[in-house]
C-alpha cells in the first residue's frame, strides 16, 4: 500500500483509517500488509488504529521508505493494480491456480476455469507482492496510479469501475489467494472456486428519506440476505457516512 498524495496530512482521515483497519480483516491471518511512503507523524497515527483491529487479522508493517526501498523485492515480482492495465488480474497470478478464461469485452462469456492447455499465458507473474496507491477510490479517477505505472513493473485491472481501497485489495485477495473469478467486463468470469458477487453504485439509506448514493463498486457483504445484498464495508463507515451528511447541514 503505497501512499501516494503529496498533499496527506500528518494524521489520516477517520475514513481512510476504517478502509485500511478493514483491510486487515480483509486479508486475514498469513498474509501482512506493508503500508510505505508514509510519515512519521501518519505512522504514528496509523499504528494506533491498526494495532485496535481484532484478530483474526492479518499481519502489518509500516514503512516511511517507499516500497522500492522498504520490501527489499525485484519489481518483477510487484503487481500494480492499474485501472489502465491491458490485462484483468487473474487467478494465476500468484501463482496458486492455473488462469480462467477472461472476457473479450462488455457482457462476455461467463466460461468456466480453462485447463492449462486451453489457458491464454499473462505476461509476467506470479506475484510475492501486489501493490495498491494510497487514493483509488477518486471520483472522478484523477490517475494518481501514473507516478507507480512509470517504474515499468507488470500491471493488472479490476475492471472499469472505481473501487475504494479496502474492496480493491480484498478482491485481489479473493482472486489470486482464494481463487474467485471477478467476472466483470475484460476479467475472468469464474475462478476454479466460484466468482464474486458485486454491489454497484450501492444506495444507503438511513431513514426519514435520507440515503446516498456511493459512487463505487463493493463486493456484496457475505453476511446480508441474498435477497436484498449489501455492500462489504468497513465497519463504522455507514455511521460515518451518516455523520458526514449531518454535519454537512450544520450552519
């Protein structure tokens, strides 16, 4: 997780600390999270609220060095999740499971995991480490990805959509770690253990007429009725959300 706004405060806002606490929850225990670039004052910050999330969770380093520096890896062992990547991130790419078939274009086939044989190589991969930017969750994108894109590692999407940051590194867990299929548009569309289910542009309602709408794409909260899903969220951001608008109509 590379921090990359040259303008980040000393202390991260509540928002981002939900999204990167959640992130370990996401991730869950073998797995550690190095957060890099950072300051001493926001690691300061960061590690109050991380060391808070409860177990089982994954593990956690911060770094003020950037991740060239700090993780000690070749970049062609580094994926960059780029929204501008030619290729989808796939199943194969930490080297867990053989690649599904991926989607030419909007609405493709919803195929089943391909053999090997049958299987269109990716350039580059497997992957020891997946790295993120610190802002993906821009609307509208503003492409703060391009300072990481010019290092010249390999690149993977998620599809088109925004995602905030906690749900872009929980669905590439969930695709080269627990092998689902992303099926979305230019993607694989079902991974050897299934495919992820998505919450677009989720609406949140809050009562006496008062909801908003999110302008991202979730994967769908495991936990919520098939009959009515809801976004994965971090817990709290609802009522943060809430508080945020209430205060938004203060004078």
């Amino acid at each position: 997780m590379e921090e990359d706004d040259p303008d980040a405060p000393a202390v991260f806002p509540q928002w981002a600390l939900l999204e990167y606490g959640h992130m370990l929850t996401l991730l869950g225990p073998g797995t550690t999270c190095h957060f890099t670039s950072l300051s001493k004052a926001s690691l300061h910050s960061l590690q109050l609220q991380l060391d808070k999330v409860a177990q089982p969770r994954a593990d956690f380093e911060l770094h003020t060095a950037s991740f060239t520096n700090a993780l000690g890896v070749p970049l062609s062992s580094i994926c960059l999740l780029d929204p501008q990547a030619p290729l989808g991130l796939s199943v194969s790419d930490a080297g867990l499971y053989s690649a599904a078939q991926q989607s030419e274009a909007s609405g493709g086939s919803s195929s089943s995991s391909a053999s090997p044989a049958d299987s269109q190589e990716l350039p580059g991969g497997p992957f020891s480490h997946f790295l993120f930017g610190g802002i993906l969750g821009d609307d509208p994108p503003r492409d703060r990805t391009s300072s990481l894109r010019k290092l010249g590692m390999p690149r993977r999407h998620l599809s088109g959509m925004q995602m905030t940051t906690d749900t872009a590194l929980g669905v590439t867990c969930q695709v080269v770690e627990r092998g689902k299929g992303m099926a979305l548009d230019k993607t694989e569309q079902i991974g050897p253990n299934g495919a992820l289910q998505w919450c677009h542009a989720p609406e949140l309602n809050f009562g006496n007429g008062e909801s908003v709408s999110m302008p991202f794409r979730y994967m769908v909260d495991p936990k919520s009725p098939s009959a009515n899903p809801r976004p994965l969220m971090p817990p709290g951001m609802k009522e943060l959300i809430r508080s945020d608008m209430d205060r938004a109509f203060e004078f």
